[in-house]
C-alpha cells in the first residue's frame, strides 16, 4: 500500500510541476515580425515595441504583423 501511494505522489509531483512550466509566461514582445501598413507595404521588421515606435498612422490600425495576421498595432498615445 505504500509503494501505491508513493507511486501517487510522484505522478501528482510530475503534474504540478508540468503545469507550473506550461503556465510560464513567454517572451513574446521579443519576438520580430514582419509589419505592414494597410496597403501591404512593409514598414518595420522588428518586435511589437518598434512598431507601436515606428507606426508611421494615427488610426485604429496602424501596422499588421505578415506572419500573425491578427496581431495589429497602433499608435503610441
């Protein structure tokens, strides 16, 4: 009977530990798009902070990221 709960306690310790690393925030304002203006024309290649910089509009959309279409950006206030 102890090696039975032994055996229960290790597999909840596996699982909380599994859950702890997957609910680990990750880094994505590091990661570097493609932006792109409403006409398709590339204007930055750079994280989502150097887009909201360099956003050359003032409208509700400013800049596109190619490879995620629904991460949009817009002007710094």
């Amino acid at each position: 009977m102890t090696k039975m709960k032994f055996a229960f306690a290790a597999m909840a310790a596996l699982v909380g530990i599994g859950g702890a690393y997957a609910s680990k925030p990750s880094s994505k304002n590091a990661t570097v798009h493609v932006w792109k203006d409403i006409n398709g024309v590339t204007q930055v290649i750079g994280t989502t902070g150097e887009a909201e910089a360099g956003c050359p509009g003032n409208d509700v959309f400013c800049l596109r990221a190619a490879d995620s279409p629904s991460l949009i950006v817009k002007e710094l206030q």
